[in-house]
C-alpha cells in the first residue's frame, strides 16, 4: 500500500495528500498560479492539481456528442433539455479531460465519473446546510503519436526531476504523452489519467486533479508488474484525496 503525507496546496488555502517523497514542481521551475504540480522522484508520473472555470451545461452535453462511439458512459438522458444535474457534472468531467487533448491525441474512458463523497470538503456559506459539494472520480487513458511534441497544460518536463535527469525520455503531462527519439520506440504513446473532479458552484469553479501514469518507460523495459503497482499508486492516490481533501479558506475563489 502507498504511503501518503498531508501536503498544503495553494499557500495553505486547501489540503490534502501527495505520495510520499514527490517533488515540489515549483522547486524546480515557474508553475501556474492556478496550478499544483507534483513528480514522482522514480518514475514519469506526474500529479497535477488546478483551479478551473465551471464547465457551463451546454458545454459540457457537448462532449458526449464527442464520446458518442463509447456510449453509454453515463447514466441517464443526456439531451439538453432532459439531461439531469448528475449527467450534466458527469460529462463536465470528461469535458475537462478531453480539454486536455492534443491534436491527433484519443481519450478512451476506461472508468466513467462515479459520484463520491469528500469527507472533509464542508460547503462553505454558499451552500445550503443540507447540500453536498458534488465529486467525481474515474480514468481515462489518452493515446498519442509518439512523434508528437509533448504538450498539455504544464511543461512537458522539469529540470532536475528524476523524469528529467534519468535516460528515459521526457515526461507527459495533462494527458499528453511520452515521446522518445529513436527508432525502436512504437508509433503511439499510451498514458493513464486517474482524476478527481470537484464542481463548486457557487464559487463558479471546478477543482480538478489529475494523476498521469505514462506507460512508456515501463512498456520500453517490459515490466508491466511496475506499470501496474504504478497505477494501484494512482488509484490509492485519489481514495487519500476523496478522504483529505478541504479547503481551509474559501476566499482562494475569490
């Protein structure tokens, strides 16, 4: 089982998790305001925590026009004038994900957003007493042209980190993949994105994270019993957060 420690994202404004022993992106080079970012000190897998505009209805219907060919990944109706509250938070979900796409990139959903409870995430005065902040959590993988220039919403890698300074090839962020330069590497890169979005209405905001799982480095030395501890790593990650994660001061969203 993973080992995790409290961290503080944001100056403090909310809390939760990280694997223990990751590396502090913005030690390393200049991160975005809006962003967290956090590598692992062994691997290429990256956590990626972000301060996102709400994903609005129309919007967010739209991507399951999109994902047509891997219906039903929801529950319920998903035309606009039916589609319930719950579909509409569960396709601003993968609407974030597929933001993150590049072009020539394809998202395959390999768990659909399933409501979870936060335990420590309280509804600020915004909400109603009896309300709770929705949350979803799922996976998706994303398969790229190896050739691709890595992309995303973060550099494709961080000086110093061990992604960076190791032989392997750079490190993929925010869906995008690995990419290598020689030969022998295959023609597409696959990577997995575990996530956990949180819909804060009246703050206008979603809060999304990502935990990027490139299998590149692991396919390249065949050891897919490292690929998969990997992933239970990812998936253990996101149960921590559905467990820790508050936010201490509301006024970050501001």
């Amino acid at each position: 089982m993973a080992q995790f420690a409290d961290q503080d994202f944001f100056g403090g404004t909310i809390r939760g998790v990280v694997p223990q022993g990751w590396i502090d992106g913005s030690t390393l080079r200049e991160v975005p305001d809006h962003q967290e970012l956090f590598l692992s000190p062994t691997t290429l897998s990256t956590l990626i925590i972000e301060i996102n505009q709400r994903v609005l209805r129309d919007d967010a219907l739209s991507i399951l026009t999109m994902l047509d060919h891997q219906q039903p990944p929801l529950g319920g109706s998903s035309t606009s004038n039916t589609a319930s509250t719950e579909t509409i938070d569960q396709a601003a979900a993968l609407y974030h994900l597929h933001d993150i796409c590049e072009e020539g990139d394809t998202m395959q959903i390999v768990t659909p957003p399933q409501r979870v409870h936060l335990s420590r995430l309280s509804p600020s005065s915004s909400y109603s007493p009896s309300s709770s902040i929705p949350a979803y959590r799922g996976v998706v993988s994303f398969t790229t042209p190896a050739r691709q220039r890595p992309g995303g919403r973060v550099p494709s890698s961080v000086d110093g980190a061990a992604a960076a300074t190791s032989t392997a090839p750079s490190a993929a962020v925010g869906g995008a993949a690995l990419n290598g330069e020689t030969n022998a590497l295959p023609q597409t890169s696959r990577l997995t994105c575990h996530y956990l979005v949180v819909r804060l209405e009246p703050q206008a905001t979603d809060l999304v994270v990502f935990l990027n799982v490139p299998h590149e480095e692991f396919d390249t030395r065949g050891d897919p019993r490292g690929l998969s501890r990997e992933e239970v790593v990812a998936e253990e990650l996101v149960e921590a957060l559905v467990q820790k994660l508050e936010v201490c001061d509301w006024g970050l969203f501001v």
